[in-house]
C-alpha cells in the first residue's frame, strides 16, 4: 500500500509541476513562430523516446557530487528525486497534447479576442477554455506516464522501500523475492487504473478535435 501512496502521490505533484511548466509553453509553440523553435521541441520530446535510463543517467549526472550536488541540492536517493524523474518523462506527453490542443483552435476567434484584451487575458479567458478538453487530457496522459516510470527513478531515486520505491519498483521486487501474489496485486491495480484514466482521456481528446 505504501509504494501505491507514494506512486499516487509523487504523480500528482510531478503532473502539477508539469502542468505549470507545460500549459504556457505548449500555447507559446503553438501560437508563435521563432528561431530554434523545431530544436527546442525535439529537445522537449526526447525524454519520450530516450531509454529511461538514459534519462536516468543524465539526471544522475545533473544532480550528482559534480553537478548540482556541489551547491548542496542533494537530490540523489530521495523522493524528491523520484517526483523529478517522473515530471521529466512525462512533460513530452504534456507538451506535445496540449499543444495540438491549441493548433486545433479556431484561429479567427483569438485574432477577435485580440481586438480587445491583453495576451494574458486571451491566454487564460479564451485560449485554455476553449482548449480545456484538450488540456485535460494531456494532464491525465502525464499523470499516468509520471505513476509509471521505472528506469530514470530507479537510477537516481534508488529503490529504497518506505521511502522511494514507487509501485513499479514494488512489482519489480516481489518479482526478483519470488513474490508472484504480491506482484500480479499491483499489476492488475496499476492496469486498471491506467485503463480506466486512459479510456477517460480518449473521450477527452476526441472531443478536443
């Protein structure tokens, strides 16, 4: 139950950072045309294709006694490492929905919207509602990447039980301790689960266009 807690709990701030984080910059891609832009979203994709453990160890690198931990940002081994690596993973599946989401709106009523209110006010007030249903089901896509995420966690979180170890490092676990019971529990609760959020995110899409 513990690494189930924890799983649910770290997708749900890693979705949080990745929604803040993801929303402005998905809408700016979408919206605007600039210098290096095709670079940048190559870059802001490749966790997506990249072997976890890749990730994993570039994270390793940024964070470890050569990196990052030089400023005292001791990251390595606790869950904040593991909220990390899950925000990491899952912002491509964010970025790239939301942003479709936006290419799909209808261009002539954000240029209206232009003729009265500032960029802010049509980004919060015409943009994101209009994009909502869109919006919605890049963050329950994100959601489930983030509850999934096994290499780049285990590489730079540990799996250490109590503390870091998610429900896909629990599975693993029971797996290699001959635990098939414990292990077949999780996996079932985990499929569903996904099954479930993922069904609901198809909806969503279908009616973002």
């Amino acid at each position: 139950m513990h690494s189930l807690v924890l799983s649910l709990e770290t997708a749900l701030i890693a979705t949080f950072f990745v929604l803040a984080a993801g929303l402005p910059l998905s809408y700016l891609f979408a919206r605007f045309s600039f210098k290096g832009k095709i670079i940048m979203e190559t870059l802001f994709s490749l966790p997506l294709i990249l072997p976890p453990s890749v990730v994993g160890y570039i994270l390793l690198l940024l964070l470890g006694k050569d990196g990052l931990g030089r400023l005292g940002i001791q990251w390595i081994f606790t869950w904040k490492a593991a909220v990390l690596a899950a925000a990491i993973v899952a912002f491509p599946l964010f970025f790239r929905t939301a942003k479709a989401a936006f290419e799909n709106l209808d261009v002539s009523i954000i240029d209206a919207a232009r003729l009265d209110g500032s960029p802010i006010n049509i980004f919060w007030k015409v943009s994101v509602p209009l994009a909502k249903h869109g919006i919605i089901a890049a963050v329950m896509l994100a959601f489930l990447r983030a509850m999934g995420e096994f290499g780049a966690t285990l590489m730079i979180a540990g799996n250490i039980p109590g503390a870091t170890q998610t429900a896909p490092l629990a599975i693993y676990d029971h797996v290699l301790l001959g635990d098939e019971k414990s292990a077949l529990i999780l996996s079932l609760f985990l499929t569903l689960f996904s099954f479930v959020l993922l069904t609901i995110s198809s909806i969503f899409l279908k009616r973002s266009g």
